[in-house]
C-alpha cells in the first residue's frame, strides 16, 4: 500500500474535537453535553445579513476576483476605517476564513524550516497551518498567574534565532482571552523592526473587548511593512460557515505573493462575500448588545470556576475564551473522563484540555480551555456541573488546605 506524506503523519488532531466521539457516546446514553470546548458561537446571525444572500439574484454562480469582489473590498475599507485603520481596497485579499488568511501569510512571508514566534498558549490550529506551509512555530511562555500577558521583551530576545521571520499574536486572545495593550504592542514593534520581522496579528475577535479598548497592530506607526492582518466575519457576526476572512496588509510584495495563491485558489466563496458586504451595514451598534451579552457569560463563568475550591481563572479581557487551573492531575484524561464516566443529573460538560493550545510538553496538564458561548443558564449548569466532577474526579490533586488538615 502506497504511505502517507510525513507532512500528512506530522498533521497534528485538533485538540478541540478530538474528544468528540466520546461526547456523541455520552449523548447516545441519554446525556445532555454543554459544550464549553469549541468557539461555535450561539448568537443568531444577523437577519440582514441573511436576507442579502436571500435575496441574491445569480443566473450563473461565478468565481469571483481572486482578490474578493471589489464592492465587498471597497466596504471592508470602511469598515476598517472605524477603527482608524486608513487602506484602499487593493491592500485587501478576501480570504476562505481567517483560516486561508494565515495559511496564505505563512506561505507567503516564511520559506520551508523558517520560524513564527508564539506566545504560548496559542490558537491550535497554527500548528496545523505551520505544518502544510513547512514552518516551524516556536513558543514564548506566557503564564497563568499574570492572566497570560505579553511575555517580557528578554523572554523573545532568547527565542529569537538566525531563521525566525515573525512573530504571531491574536488579539484578543484565543485561548486565554488577554487584550494586548497598545504598550505591548508597542514592544512588539520594537523587536519586529530591530530584528527585521514581520507582525502576524489575527484579530478574529476586534469586537468583543471588555476591559479596554481594542489596539490595532495596522496602527502601529512606523511598521506598515511588516504588519499582516489576518481577520475573519465569522466569530464577528456569527457567520463561521461563512467562510470569509480577509488579509491585510500596506506590504505591496506581499500582496503581490498572496494574490499568486489567492490565484491559484480562484476565488473566496461567493454567497458568503455578499453576507460579508451586508454585514459592515449593519447599525453601529449590533455590537453593544453581543458584547454585553459575552461579558455578562464571562461574568457569571469566571465567578462560578474561581468559587470552585483548587480552581483559578484569571478575568480575560476579551474574545470568549477563558482557560482555568484545576485542581486535576492531567487535563486530557480528566476532560474524558467527564464525558466518559461522569454525569450530573443527566448531565455533563465538554471542555478542552489546554495541552494542544501549548507547544512545550508538559504544560497546560492542569488547565482547560472554556468558550463562553452558551446561554447564561447553560452555563451556570455546566459550572454546577463541573464543581460536582471535580469533587469525585479519581484523579484529583489534593488541595494545600486538604494536605495541611490530612497532616494535623
Ligand atoms: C484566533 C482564531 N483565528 C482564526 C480562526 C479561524 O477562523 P475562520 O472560521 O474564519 O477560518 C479562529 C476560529 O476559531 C480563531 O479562533
């Protein structure tokens, strides 16, 4: 039998969904799931961005320009425009997701065996887009305690080698949910133009900040050259299947790379640009009541886990991310066993063992990743839910308290 590619071998699972046939067995039995492990947002998409597609007239479902149609390009500088972010059109790629956004970033700026910087932990699937493109994704360590902020500027200093080509932030966060500071940006800026990088920003979630106000890295003065922007509609209005992103960038040559593989993949989906260019006409404050919606589900998350005995969870900033300390002796058996063997009246809960979201071996074995995407009763449920797992959990690691009263 002909073998598989090493690049196919090395592809890694998801760590979001690989325990899903385990979650399909718990629903089989009669088990109600609350999936806390994948951003799937529950909001509806808005109404005329549906209709627009609804009420779309095609006689002939075309390829559109490989760029994306220009009318929907022409409306996205608008859009950017509200965020001080001044472009014309043809600094726009519109992409299948923010997916092919970064694909097409790596392929275009890395050569096979270069390196991105990460702070860890990170998006998973840069993993997967660093292995089709042949790079090698390299991590800095943030922590836990600091709620996952941007690593001191020695820790990069030291991660930096002769074939590293840039660095990588998303911000706000997936998974931790930290909003980078204009000043760490500014950090950012500073190692990007002494070491002749590029600056990877995916900011999926522009949107959705609750502890202050979103800082562009395409805003940063000075590094227009270096600065790619990888973007996407689909947490944004709740349009993931969608498949709309966008590239970003004032690089003249590296919209000229980009475009040869936008080429050579034709064109983004059709139907969905058209929901895309309905969408920047939507009234300028759809966003207030979503965002109120996610912080209030923050709000009640982060008070229900820390009120947990043995469970830390730092506030995140933004996205609808958060990731928790627990008091458990390894994350992936414990995110399984809570599918396979525990119920709590009938009911249990999906999380994602922070293991694949770090590059370093051995970290994130006592943390999951939760995604704040349902309901604020479901929530408050999978919260009683897991506090009960956690107190029967087999493999649960004893509290300092429990080890000092064993003691007396
Ligand atoms: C940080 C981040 N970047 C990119 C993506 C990919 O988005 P898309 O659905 O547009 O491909 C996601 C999806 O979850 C994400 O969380």
């Amino acid at each position: 039998m002909p073998t598989i590619s090493k690049r196919g071998e090395q592809m890694p699972p998801s760590p979001i969904r690989k325990l899903v046939p385990f979650a399909e067995t718990a629903k089989k039995k009669g088990t109600k799931v609350y999936h806390l492990n994948i951003g799937q947002p529950d909001i509806e998409t808005p109404k005329p961005v549906l209709d627009a597609v609804r009420h779309s007239e095609f006689k002939v479902l075309e390829y559109s320009h490989s760029a994306g149609n220009e009318s929907y390009r022409r409306k996205l500088v608008t859009y950017y425009e509200r965020f001080g972010i001044k472009l014309n059109h043809q600094q726009i790629i519109v992409t299948t997701g923010g997916s092919e956004a970064i694909l097409f970033a790596f392929m275009a700026c890395l050569d096979a065996g270069d390196e991105v910087l990460v702070p860890e932990p990170f998006y998973a699937n840069y993993n997967g887009f660093a292995v089709e493109a042949g790079i090698n994704v390299r991590t800095i360590t943030a922590n836990i305690e600091s709620g996952f902020a941007l690593p001191a500027m020695d820790a990069f200093e030291k991660a930096i080698t002769p074939r590293t080509r840039a660095i990588m932030i998303c911000n706000p966060n997936n998974p931790t949910g930290y909003l980078y500071s204009k000043k760490e940006l500014s950090v950012l800026k500073e190692l990007c133009l002494k070491h002749n990088l590029y600056l990877f920003s995916d900011e999926a979630y522009r949107e959705f900040c609750y502890t202050g106000e979103h800082f562009s890295a395409m805003n940063l003065e000075g590094l227009e050259d270096h600065v790619i922007l990888m973007d996407t509609i689909s947490k944004r209005y709740s349009a993931c299947g969608g498949r709309i992103g966008a590239l970003v960038t004032k690089n003249q040559a590296v919209l000229d790379a980009v475009m040869k593989f936008a080429q050579a993949r034709l064109s983004p989906p059709s139907f969905a640009q058209i929901a895309g260019e309905a969408a920047v006409d939507l009234p300028l404050d759809y966003f207030d009541g979503i965002k109120a919606e996610y912080q209030s589900r923050r709000d009640i998350l982060v008070k229900m886990l820390n009120d947990i005995p043995g469970v830390f969870c730092p506030n995140p900033g933004g996205a609808f991310y958060a990731i928790a300390r627990l008091p458990i002796d390894n994350a992936d058996k414990f995110c399984q066993w809570l599918l396979e063997s525990f119920s709590h009246e009938q009911q249990t809960v999906m999380l994602a063992p922070a293991t694949g979201f770090y590059a370093t071996t051995g970290l994130g074995t006592n943390e999951v990743r939760l995604a704040y995407v349902l309901n604020k009763d479901d929530i408050r449920n999978a919260m009683i839910c897991l506090a009960k797992a956690l107190e029967v959990y087999p493999g649960r690691v004893a509290l300092k308290e429990e080890i000092l009263e064993k003691g007396n």
